[in-house]
C-alpha cells in the first residue's frame, strides 16, 4: 500500500511531507483469538518543500526526531490501513 501525508514535527520547526509504503497483515477477531494488525516492509520518503531529507535525518544523531517520525509512521500506516478497508 501507500500513501502521503503531512507531519508537523514537534521536534524541528518544518512540516514534513511523507510518503510512506508499506505491508499490512490484518485477522478479524473470533471466539478464540483476538484480532491481531501488523505492518512490515515499511519503506519511506520524508520531504521538507521539494527536498528529500530522508537520508539526512536517517543518518542524522537526532534520535528524538528519528523516534518522533517513526511513531508518526507507524500510527499513519495504521489509519490509512482501516479507513481503506
């Protein structure tokens, strides 16, 4: 799957674009078991305006910002997952 969207970074004063695409295993749940969601394969592209900063902010030793955008990741891969379905 994938998708785009914006994140305003709490850690750096920019609003991201990111695209982000990924793989979603989902199982409805049933008597025995409860529902279970993962993503894999996540693969991404995070842009400021028309530049791309992702191998910056990859290869950057800001870890707050690096952990900021990987839970925006993920919980972005999560609501596009279930308004898609």
């Amino acid at each position: 799957m994938y998708f785009k969207f914006e994140h305003e970074s709490s850690i750096i004063p920019a609003l991201l674009e990111i695209e982000v695409s990924y793989n979603a295993y989902y199982r409805e749940s049933d008597y025995e078991n409860p529902s279970e969601f993962s993503v894999s394969d996540v693969e991404y592209t995070i842009y400021c305006g028309k530049l791309n900063i992702t191998e910056c902010i990859d290869e950057s030793n800001n870890k707050a910002l690096q952990d900021e955008l990987e839970l925006a990741i993920n919980e972005a891969c999560s609501d596009n997952f279930f308004k898609i379905k």
